[in-house]
C-alpha cells in the first residue's frame, strides 16, 4: 500500500485512526510506503508508527 499526492502528514491522523480496521479487512497488507518532508506534524508520524506497532503480528514493511 503507498500513500501518494500531496503531504500525508497532513492526513495521517485520520489514517491512523483506521488502522485497525483496515488490517481487519485487509489482512495481507505486508508493506506501506509514503514520501514526507517531515516538516509538517513529525508527531503524527510517529503517532502512526505506535499504532501500526500496536496492531502488527506478522512481519512488515514500513518505508517513510
């Protein structure tokens, strides 16, 4: 899964809030990636990756 088509920082909360849903739904997710300048809400990132450490009992791939 890619997150791409503007700065998603910007809407990275509203993602993180799903999460578990979407790992619900869609169980063989195994990576995802996006591009950030990681000037805008560095917090939000972080966010995400505590909640999708949170959810995950399989191996994954996370690129920022």
């Amino acid at each position: 899964m890619e997150f791409w088509g503007q700065e998603p920082t910007l809407t990275l909360h509203l993602i993180t809030k799903h999460l578990q849903d979407w790992f619900e739904t869609y169980p063989n997710i195994r990576s995802l990636m996006f591009s950030t300048n990681t000037m805008a809400y560095p917090e939000r990132i972080i966010d995400f990756i505590v909640k999708l450490d949170s959810i995950l009992t399989k191996p994954f791939e996370l690129t920022v």
